[in-house]
C-alpha cells in the first residue's frame, strides 16, 4: 500500500461514486492522501490501512430508528465500542439499530463497507443527521472511505469539518461515547 497525494492518474478501475468523491473534494481545495487497497471489511484490514496512511480510519456507522424516519451517520473512533443506548440518551431517539443496506444507497449512495462522511455529499434533502464522537474532532487526520472499501482517505480533521462540511450543507452534532 502507497499512500499517495490527491486523486488516481486514472479513472480505469474506479467505480464513478469514487470519481464524484475526488471531484468533490478537489472542488472544496482540500489536500487529501490517498491508499488503495483489497477490500476493507473489517477494523484489522483498517488497521493496516492504518499504517500505511499514518492516521486512523474512524468507526462510520449507518443508524436509523425503529420506525425507520429518522436516520444517522456517527463517526466514532475504531477502537470504541458502539453502544446503542449511551447514543440514543444523547439523541433522543430510542432504539436506534443498523439501517438497511437499501437505506444507505438511497440516501447516502454507498454499500456497506463503504460508509463515510464524503457519502452526505449524496443526501442532497439532508435527511441524515451526523453524529460524531468528539474523540475524532482531537485526532490531526480523519480516515475514511472514498465512497467505495477499496481506497481510503487521509484528510487534516480540521479539514473535514471546517471545510467539507460546509460544503457538504450538513451540520453535526458532537456527541460523547465512551466505548465501555
């Protein structure tokens, strides 16, 4: 793995939600680093992502309520554990569970593994609502997906959330998970 500055040479290969992500992120002036890779389905793949990125991909996880009108995409560290009522007394939302994999392509155009923050550039309505744990706002980088598990991203966390949030027309909401 070779981390390397700025979108691939070459669009050979690359699915086009990957292509509109690089698109984007070039619109809003951001440097960002890139890594190809296998497929990444689980947080030891991530881990040597990890490595080779010099920062650490954070936990994207795709929520919806129990009657499925509300959903959620909270960024959280890797190595926390996700706990479902410590999240739903910050939200307000009881039951809070996985949403669909049908869920995530229609609102946020990504399939699962795949989930990340650069998939709200795809919820046009914002009708996802972005939690993240405030351990990810003290980290210098943000890891994540460019919409497909085959690449991640190294992108300055005041970046992310200074810049491309803006862009992106969404807010967040910081919220406290302490992963035990």
């Amino acid at each position: 793995m070779i981390l390397e500055k700025g979108r691939p040479l070459t669009e050979e290969g690359r699915q086009e939600r990957e292509m509109r992500t690089y698109d984007f992120l070039d619109q809003t002036g951001v440097e960002y680093f890139r890594v190809d890779h296998e497929a990444a389905f689980t947080m030891e793949v991530c881990g040597e992502i990890d490595k080779a990125m010099g920062a650490s991909m954070c936990k994207n996880l795709f929520l919806c309520n129990r009657q499925k009108t509300e959903f959620y995409l909270l960024l959280m560290p890797g190595d926390k554990t996700f706990k479902t009522k410590e999240l739903s007394n910050q939200t307000g939302s009881a039951r809070l569970s996985f949403a669909a994999a049908e869920d995530m392509e229609k609102y946020l155009d990504i399939s699962p593994g795949s989930v990340s923050i650069l998939g709200l550039m795809n919820d046009k309505e914002n009708a996802v609502r972005l939690l993240v744990d405030e351990d990810i706002l003290k980290e210098e980088y943000l890891g994540c997906h460019p919409c497909v598990n085959t690449s991640s991203l190294r992108i300055r966390t005041k970046d992310v959330f200074d810049v491309v949030l803006k862009a992106l027309r969404h807010e967040m909401t910081v919220v406290k998970l302490t992963g035990r």
